[in-house]
C-alpha cells in the first residue's frame, strides 16, 4: 500500500542560532520607553493629576499620603499631585513646576465611586511616597517591564514563523503615542498592552503543539485579559473583542468548536458588562452630564468628516501629553504611511474571515462613538486617539496573521529598508520634540536641547543624552524586526500521512 511522503525540513532552517536576535527587540524596546519616561516631567500624560491621586488612594487611607476628606467623594492628598502639571496646556512653558509641597489638601478628583476599575491603581499606589519623583518613575518604569515582559514572552512561545508578524504588529503601532502612553502613568498604558497580547496570544493557544504549551499561552492571555479589565472600561471591551475576534478566525465547524466559542462568549459578555458597570462608562454613555452641546441637528455629518483624523492622532496629527504637544508633520507622515501601507500589505488576498475581523476592529469602536457622540448632540469631537489606539493595533495583529496553516505570504517582500528607516526617524523627531517642549518649551527651536535648560532633572544624564539613548535604542529594536522580516522565510507545505506526523512537524516548529 503507497505510503504518502511527507516533507522533513531540516530543523537547522528552521531555528538558526542568529533567528534569536528576535529577544532584542522587547529589550531594546524597553530601554527606548526607559528614555521616554525620563523625556517628561511628572504629571506630563493626560489627566495625570487625577490618576496619581487615584494611586495614592488606592489602599485606602494612609497617613501621609491619603487621608479621610471631610465628605465621602473627598480626600486628603499631598499637594504635589495636583500641581504636578502646572504646565498643561501651555506648550510655550517648560516643565517646571512645585513638587515639593506635601502639604495635605482636600480634592474630589480621584477615582472614587468606581469611576475607572481599581486594579491599575492598586499595583501603581504601591509606589506611591513621600518621594513624587521616584514613586512616579517607578510606575513609569514598571508599565514599561510589563509590556516589554509580555511581549518576550509572546514571542517565545508563538509558533516560529507568526513572530515577525507580530514583531512587525507592535513596532508599527508604538510611534509616537504608543511609546509615550505606555512608559507613563497612564492606565491607557495597560489598555496598550493587552491590545498587544491578548489575540495573539489567544491565537496561538488555539494552534498550541502541545498541553504545557498551551498553559503557558493561556497564561498569557489572561495577564492581558487582567490587565485590559482593570485598566479601562474601553479597553475591557476591547479585550472582549479581541477574544472573540481570535476565536472567529481560528473555529472549525465542530461540537467542541461551538463549545469553546460558548465560552468565549460568556467571558466576552462578562467582561462588557464590567465595563458598562463602571462609572466612567454610565458617564459616557449619559446625555445629561454637562459635555458641550450643539443645537445643530445636522453636527454627526461633521463629526464623521472628523472621525479618520482620531484614528490617525495615533500617529501624531494629535499632541502627545495634555494634547500639547505637537509633533511634527513629518511624524505623522512616515509612521502613517508605514501603518497604512503594512496593513494593506497585510490585508491582500484576505479571505473573508481576516476581512471581516479587519473591518470589524475598526468598525465597531468607531460606530459606537459616533452613535455617543451623536446622540448627546456633543459640540465637538472629544474622544483622545488614545482611545483608538488599542483598536488599531488589534487591527494590525489580525491583518499580519496568516488566514490559515497554509498561508504562504512571503514576509521578505515587504520593504524593511523603508520601514525601519521611516519609524525611526519619526520616534527620533518626537522623542526630540517632546524633550524641547519640557527643557525650554515649543517656542525655543534648536536641536541641540543642552542649550539653554530651563528645567531638567537633577540626577538624569542631560537632555540630549537622552535623546541619543532613546533613538539609537528604537531604531536597534526596529533593526532588529528588519533583521527577522529579512531572514524569515515561509515554511514549504507539508503533506502529513498521520497525527503523528503533524504532531511532529508542530514540534520541530516550536
């Protein structure tokens, strides 16, 4: 009886010892948002006032640094966390501000009443001292391990030829906001990473060779299920799509299919109605909370002419920090063009199924604000691109992974020349512009940011030392993508006589 061949690939193609220059770029990718940490003063991202006193508060009431208000919605707080960003919306004034205050004063502006979930601000509040300073880039720091830890760990265990997509899948969505928001303290900055891990993750514990494997992938899912639901009320409900996106793309009509897609959908439902059980949520979603409104019944027409430019303020058509900081126009052009153009690289020849969870990523976020938007009338667009930006990265994952195990797309044809070369020049030109805007402010030009400091720390290495470390790391770590997407090669079909033989081959592979 003929016995069908089955193709051996010789393991030393498949893991050659130079394939694990891929570890470098969670390393580097650290070291790059290291630098951006230390680029701002503290109370430099949005709204960071109110999230320091959240983390202060977070353990209840602590002598010091969080005491009983003289009403319940109150609280005692140093002075220091509300004047930490005395320079918002003043792009003209450098970082200087009055931290040294820890006088106890009275403030109803943090997260009380279950407006954002507790979580983040509970591993943050362990942080939190006398010391502002230090207590504040310690957060900074630790979101930025988070990210860069999980990432690793993505990687190690994906199946060898989904690494560069999704190598390929965080670098082109981290310039500029990316890389600002997750080196903060920032809850977004959680919202970010899961966006990152949580379908890839979910994608590859689907097509796991083996049970510990599939453990360990599980495990990676749920720290970023956890860190999307108690992040952000959006960002929960974007970890709900996200499991439910990874479970469309990979199901297979069969009884334990439909089982598990049962349960995806309970976890999916349970984590939106976390999110619609918080306030920050009821307040969105509640047309008689005070947000300007417009007496033009015909206002959603220009709300959705507006809509492309949210998406696109990832990029830089919007300010980074307390939306004050512009960058250049050249930012937005190259780290945009290299977003689009990757994934329309990715997005050829999609089956139905990518197409679908593509324009679903996209889809539903923005018709869900527009239908907000419009349904309170609101005056103007106020929804941050940070908002979207856990949307545009799931997005990118789903348009980069194959449509199925025979998918042969050739990674190598993409032009990494250009790519590496765009995304680094355009994280240099923000990384430079948000350094100037805290040293001396947006109305002193010059690219040597040694000259003239107006505000600096007193223990970092100087303003340009920074901005060497920060861009010669990023653009190591976009090389290092570049080197994968080079050396990457598609692996040959494989015929299998057996189970066995798949079984085999998922070994050799992993």
């Amino acid at each position: 009886m003929a016995t069908e061949s089955v193709t051996v690939v010789p393991q030393g193609r498949l893991r050659p010892p130079r394939r694990a220059l891929w570890i470098l770029y969670p390393i580097l990718l650290f070291l790059t948002m290291a630098g951006w940490a230390v680029s701002s003063p503290v109370g430099s991202s949005p709204d960071e006032d109110f999230h320091l006193a959240s983390a202060w508060c977070a353990w209840g009431t602590r002598p010091g640094l969080c005491e009983p208000g003289h009403i319940s919605t109150t609280r005692m707080v140093p002075r220091m966390l509300l004047d930490a960003p005395c320079y918002q919306h003043l792009p003209d004034t450098n970082g200087a501000c009055p931290i040294l205050d820890r006088t106890l004063v009275e403030t109803d502006r943090f997260n009380f009443s279950n407006y954002y979930p507790n979580g983040f601000y509970a591993v943050m509040g362990l942080f939190a001292g006398p010391d502002l300073v230090g207590s504040v880039m310690g957060m900074r720091l630790l979101n930025s391990a988070i990210y860069s830890a999980g990432l690793a760990a993505l990687l190690l265990l994906a199946r060898p030829r989904l690494r560069p997509a999704y190598l390929l899948g965080s670098l082109v969505t981290l310039v500029p906001l990316g890389l600002f928001v997750v080196s903060s303290a920032n809850p977004s900055s959680w919202a970010i990473t899961s966006a990152t891990l949580l379908w890839a993750a979910a994608t590859e514990f689907a097509h796991a060779p083996t049970t510990t494997r599939r453990w360990q992938l599980g495990a990676v899912a749920v720290v970023a299920l956890v860190l999307g639901v108690f992040s952000r009320a959006d960002a929960a409900a974007y970890a709900a799509l996200a499991l439910v996106l990874a479970w469309f793309l990979n199901a297979r009509l069969s009884r334990r299919t439909l089982l598990i897609g049962g349960g995806v959908v309970l976890l999916a439902v349970a984590a939106v109605l976390w999110a619609l059980s918080l306030q920050s949520a009821q307040l969105v979603l509640d047309p008689a909370d005070g947000v300007p409104q417009s007496s033009r019944p015909d206002a959603w027409f220009a709300r959705l002419r507006e809509l492309p430019k949210t998406f696109f303020g990832t990029f830089g058509t919007y300010g980074l920090g307390w939306l004050d900081t512009r960058p250049p126009a050249a930012t937005w052009v190259l780290a945009g063009t290299v977003y689009v153009g990757v994934l329309f690289w990715g997005l050829r020849k999609a089956r139905w199924r990518k197409a679908t969870a593509v324009l679903t990523s996209f889809m539903i976020p923005a018709a869900i604000m527009m239908a907000i938007a419009t349904a309170r009338n609101m005056a103007s667009w106020v929804f941050q691109p940070r908002y979207f930006l856990p949307v545009m990265i799931l997005a990118m994952m789903v348009a980069l992974a194959p449509d199925s195990e025979d998918d042969e797309r050739d990674v190598r044809l993409l032009p990494t020349g250009f790519i590496v070369g765009a995304l680094g020049v355009a994280q240099a030109i923000t990384l430079h512009t948000n350094l100037r805007r805290y040293v001396t402010g947006l109305d002193v030009f010059g690219f040597n940011l040694d000259q003239g400091i107006e505000w600096w720390w007193a223990w970092s290495p100087s303003p340009m030392t920074v901005f060497w470390f920060g861009s010669i790391a990023f653009l190591g770590a976009a090389l290092a993508v570049g080197h994968q997407l080079r050396s990457a090669h598609t692996l040959p079909r494989q015929r299998h006589s057996s189970p066995t033989a798949l079984s085999q081959s998922a070994d050799h592979a992993a």
